[in-house]
C-alpha cells in the first residue's frame, strides 16, 4: 500500500464501500475486492477480510490461515481452502463460523459473534 497513487486509494475505498455496503451479490462483490488486492500485490486472506470482520463481526469472518485451516485439518468440514481469497471458500468460511458457533452454544459457551468464533478456533487448533 505504500506505493499506492490517489487512484488506487480511491479505488480500494470505493470496493471496499461496495463490498461492505453494496446492493447485489456478496460473493461478486467479494472476488471483485479481493481481485483489486490481489493485483496490487495483496493476496492474504488476513489483508482481505480483515476490515470486514472488525466492522461486521456478527456476520462476517477472518480467515487466519494457520488457525483456521489447522482447526478444519482436524475437524470433519471440508473448507476447500485455495491460498488466494476467492469467495467459494469464504462462503464455506462462514458456514464454517456458524457451525462452530452453534457447537460451542450446544456445550455452553455464548458466542457473542464471530471474534468469540475466531479466538475459539485459534486456541483450540493451538492447544
């Protein structure tokens, strides 16, 4: 992002507004956002759902790679993880979050949204 000019700012915010605020699919909006990051040299996940996740953790997601792809290693849910961010996975990437949130409901925990989801998987696939 450094070597960002004022046209790839504007850019970014105005796919960022759409991705977290526009009418229409989701999931185009999401490869839209997540193809302008990955042709100006940011391909992670943490970079592309970072934003949306802090903003909307109710209803949107991180995908930490080690944590979340550890957790799925050993739990029975096929996450079909690709390393770029494309929104099949993270389509899968909620499922996931709300099953995980409804099994931690199940044995008493009350998630209050998914930061409560993600810390869960984090420390459950570290420990």
């Amino acid at each position: 992002m450094d070597n960002w000019n004022g046209k790839t700012l504007e850019r970014y915010f105005g796919l960022l507004f759409d991705l977290l605020h526009g009418n229409g699919d989701f999931n185009v909006r999401f490869d839209q956002h997540a193809q302008f990051m990955k042709s100006n040299g940011l391909r992670n996940w943490p970079v592309t759902t970072l934003i949306p996740f802090l903003l909307y953790a109710d209803e949107q997601c991180l995908l930490r790679n080690d944590p979340v792809v550890g957790f799925t290693n050993s739990f029975p849910f096929e996450l079909d993880y690709q390393p770029e961010p494309n929104s099949g996975t993270y389509t899968r990437l909620q499922r996931l979050y709300k099953l995980v949130a409804n099994l931690m409901e199940t044995e008493g925990l009350k998630p209050r949204d998914n930061l409560d989801v993600q810390s869960f998987l984090w420390v459950v696939e570290k420990y």
